[in-house]
C-alpha cells in the first residue's frame, strides 16, 4: 500500500507491504490473517500521519479492502474462494476510490473506502493520538491518492524504530469514559492493532 500527500514542498509519499490470508471459514465466508503494519508518511512540517490498518467502518480494512474492490458487481454473492482468486490475478495498481463500489455489496455501497489517518501530539506518549483528516491534513497539505498493489516483496516490519511502545501496548491506546468527546470515545477503539497485526 503506497499512500501520496501533496504538500507546499512537493509529494510526499509512505509504503508498506501487508500480507493478507484469507482462511475459508464456510463458502461465503472468511477470516483475514493480516501481517504488516500502518503506512507512515513524513511531513514537511515535522510531523508523522499514519495510514492504518483499521477504518472506522471495519477494524480488519486491510483484509478486506482488496476483496471489495476488485469484486465486480457481475460475481454477486460468489464464493469467497472466487473472490480471493479474482484478487490473487490482479497485479495492476488499484487506486483506491473514496468511496466503495458496487462491488462491495450492500450496505458498504457509497460508505468511506479509505482507512483512518492519525498522528501523535508526541509519538513517545501513545496517549495523544487524535484522528487526522486526509482531506484537510492541515498546512495546505491534503492525501492526493491510495496506491494497491499485489506484489511478492518482503513485508515491511519497521513500524518498531518509530512507536517502539507498540511492542507492549496491549488495549486501547486513549482509554476515555462517556462523558468524554465524541473523538475521543472514537480514538478508544484503536489498539496496536490498528498499527501493526502479526497474523489473526
């Protein structure tokens, strides 16, 4: 997954290779065995966005958005195993649309394809992750595109060097109680699986 930001000092662009293995668990259905981790792109400004594994609509995003993308309409509620093959021939690069095709079924149709950006205040304290708008990175910089691509590279693990606290966290990385803002009771769904996932 290759992910592009346009800033006032050019492109800025963050890569990582993510293994994704389907294991039929019936003939429409599958879990997602998920290896790699969040994509990091650099700013100008100093700062880190993370590109994660998890979206606010499916915490295994990065399981499945190949498969609802490269589903056509035409396969309908195929079997999975259909499906997964369909995704093992594509090698051309899919960009990532903003929203889900057709494809993806109902009720995903039209719903945010994307992932969920964030950054830290400070990325030493877990604590101060707050979600970032890909649209509205702030300083005149915005997500220009979301590259996919099949491919036999190495899968990256180097996600370690940056948040090394991410070898211990366990649990959500905002705890936050009720009568806390909306973004924050949001910001208490991500774990560190959000950021990196070593298999189901």
């Amino acid at each position: 997954m290759t992910v592009e930001v346009d800033t006032p000092t050019g492109l800025r662009t963050g890569s990582s290779v993510i293994e994704v293995r389907p294991r039929l668990t019936g003939e429409f259905a599958a879990d997602m065995a998920i290896v790699g981790e969040a994509v990091p792109v650099d700013l100008p400004d100093g700062r880190t966005i993370y590109a994660l594994l998890w979206s606010r609509l499916a915490a295994d995003w990065a399981g499945w958005i190949v498969l609802w993308l490269v589903r056509p309409p035409a396969m309908g509620n195929a079997p999975i195993a259909d499906v997964v093959r369909a995704v093992a021939a594509t090698r051309i690069p899919l960009v990532l649309p903003r929203r889900l095709p057709a494809g993806a079924g109902y009720p995903l149709i039209g719903m945010d394809a994307r992932p969920s950006f964030v950054a830290f205040g400070d990325e030493r304290r877990p604590k101060t992750i707050r979600f970032i708008d890909p649209d509205d990175i702030g300083g005149g910089m915005k997500l220009r595109r979301i590259t996919l691509q099949v491919t036999d590279d190495a899968i990256t693990h180097t996600i370690g060097d940056r948040l090394p606290w991410l070898a211990s966290q366990r649990g959500s990385l905002k705890p936050s109680s009720m009568d806390a803002p909306l973004a924050d009771r949001q910001l208490e769904s991500l774990t560190e699986v959000a950021f990196v996932r070593r298999g189901y």
